[in-house]
C-alpha cells in the first residue's frame, strides 16, 4: 500500500514538474499569435509568396497574388450558408463560443486521444481554427492543440470562417475560395448563382472535391452531392424549398464551361 502510494506521489511530483515545462517549450516554438494582425501577417507572407512562385513558374493564376484581409461580407450570403451546412452546423452564428471548460475538454481529448468531442457548433469552431493552424504550418503535438485555441479566442465567428475561406488550398497557387471560383468557372465569385456556388461548395471540406470539378470528374455523382447541399441547405431553413429547387433544375456549372 505504502508503495502504491508513493508511487502516486511520484506520479504527481512528475507531472507537476514536467507538464509545465512541456508546455513552456511548446509555446517558446511557436510564432507570436497575439493578434489578428500577427496571424494575417503570417498567412499573407505564406500565401502571396505561393502564388508569385506558381504565377513565376509560367502556369496560369486566375486570382490576384495580393492577400487581402479577410472579412465575411466579401461572401455572398448562399455561399457561407452552404459552408457551414456542409460543416454540420447551420446554426454556427446563433451560438456563442464554447464555455472554457468544455473547450479545455475539447483541447485535451484532441492532445491525448486524437478525438475533438462532441459534434455541433462547437466543434466547427474546433474545425476551422484547426484549418487556419494548419495554413501557418503547424501541425501536430502540442504545439497545434495551443494554436487552435489561441486563433480560436482571437477571432469572432464570423472572422474564423471568413479566414477560413480565405486560405483554403485548392491547388498549386490556387488558394482562397476567390481564386478557386476564378481558376474554375472564369467568373468572380460574387457573380455566381446559387447552383453554382452549391458546385463550388464541394470543393471546401468536408468533400474536398476541387479535383474532381476541375476535370467535370464523375459528373453525376457531383450533380447528386450539389443537390443534396441544397435540399439540406432548405431543409435547415437557410433557404427557401422553391430556390433550392430551381438551383437543382439547373445543369452542372463545370459542364457549361
């Protein structure tokens, strides 16, 4: 018993020494994420310096190389409504941010068993924070786990997503959800319709179809998918049956092309 004991208190004395001080290093690696400024600053150097290298090496980049701050109302409405039904949460920007404790336990599980928690709102914003840390480069141990919870109580809402948005990787200098709609369908993303952006909205996560629809790839399983986004689009209110059904009566944008 005596043993059992001490060992307990070996266990402890352990932790309690050495927790902290794997901590400290994780947090002496990473880069200063103090402000959204400081994240911006990280993903414009990154993201810029993509696109001039892919637009050096003579292959066609439909976006603009600048990186501009992101904000939510760049977006038309249909298509951040798909994104976050996509996600598995419609009712994203109707929550608040998880409470500390169940974000903690969110935090640890990830560190220790790989497993986010519970799904819902809470875990988008688990996700995209997740999507932002990995376009800094960061990735894996405990270094990843500090960084999504500092993006994630740096940024409102509406701000996770729009970043998100804005740096996903489509394609070699390809990045942003701008510079996909540009390098796929030759048209700002604020001119298309609401059939084409449940098309484009394949290429985001979860799908991640983007390959697929720049070849117009099994193009009836995309047709399938594109509608389905749209029935649960209306089914969760975020838009009206009768334009849910006229986007569906529509055919393939990338068979347009």
């Amino acid at each position: 018993m005596k043993r059992l004991l001490l060992a307990a208190i070996m266990l402890v004395v352990s932790a309690v020494i050495i927790v902290p001080v794997w901590w400290a290093m994780a947090v002496s690696s990473l880069p200063t994420l103090d402000s959204e400024f400081d994240l911006e600053r990280f993903l414009r150097d990154r993201i810029e310096g993509e696109r001039a290298n892919w637009s050096a090496a003579g292959r066609r980049d439909k976006g603009a190389i600048t990186f501009r701050s992101p904000e939510l109302s760049r977006y038309p409405k249909d298509m951040v409504g798909l994104y976050i039904s996509n996600s598995g949460c419609p009712t994203f920007f109707q929550t608040p941010h998880e409470k500390s404790l169940p974000w903690l336990w969110r935090l640890v599980r990830y560190q220790l068993f790989k497993s986010e928690g519970p799904q819902g709102n809470e875990d988008c914003e688990f996700q995209f924070a997740r999507h932002l840390v990995w376009s800094i480069r960061i990735r894996g141990g405990l270094r990843e786990t500090i960084a999504i919870s500092r993006i994630r109580n740096l940024l409102p809402k509406g701000k996770l997503v729009a970043y998100d948005l804005a740096t996903t990787e489509f394609d070699q200098g390809v990045i942003g959800l701008e510079s996909a709609a540009e390098t796929l369908y030759q048209r700002k993303l604020e001119t298309l319709k609401l059939d084409e952006l449940a098309e484009l909205s394949l290429a985001l996560p979860p799908s991640n179809a983007y390959d697929q629809l720049k070849l117009c790839a099994n193009a009836s399983e995309l047709r399938q998918a594109r509608d389905a986004a749209l029935v649960e689009m209306s089914n969760q209110s975020l838009i009206p049956v009768d334009r849910a059904k006229q986007a569906q009566a529509q055919p393939l944008a990338c068979m347009k092309i």
